[in-house]
C-alpha cells in the first residue's frame, strides 16, 4: 500500500496519514510505504511514526529521503 501526501499541507497530511495506517492495518497489512515530500513533512514524520500506536518502526527508502516504509505491528485477532 502507498500513502502519498506529497502536496498536502502539514495538518491534512497528519490526518490523512492517520486514517490511512489505520486503515492499512485494519486490512491486515505489514507495511506501507509513505511518500511525504522533503520538505516540512518529512522533518515531522519520526514525530508522526512515534505517536502512532499501530506503526512497529520505519525507515527511510533508499532512493528518496522524502520516501519512508513503515512497519505495522501485527493484528490482534479477538475472535
């Protein structure tokens, strides 16, 4: 899954991302890759990944710094 928020301003981008992993989890998946632009955003994202309790860790692509893959923690099933 892609969650582009190159061209959103900061505030849309937080809850754009928000919803977004949330609804990436919820779908069951283990990673997304986050797109954010280098500009402000991108300064703010470990910010982002840190109070987001549904992101495991994250890391910077290799080929845009503006470029992150996030790691999901795994679903609970509570069947």
């Amino acid at each position: 899954m892609i969650i582009d928020l190159h061209g959103c301003h900061i505030h849309e981008g937080w809850a754009r991302f928000k919803r977004e992993v949330d609804q990436a989890y919820f779908a069951g998946a283990k990673r997304c890759t986050v797109i954010t632009g280098q500009g402000a955003m991108m300064h703010e994202f470990p910010t982002w990944v840190h109070n987001h309790s549904r992101i495991r860790e994250y890391r910077t692509t290799t080929r845009n710094p503006g470029s992150f893959i996030i790691y999901l923690v795994k679903k609970v099933d509570l069947r």
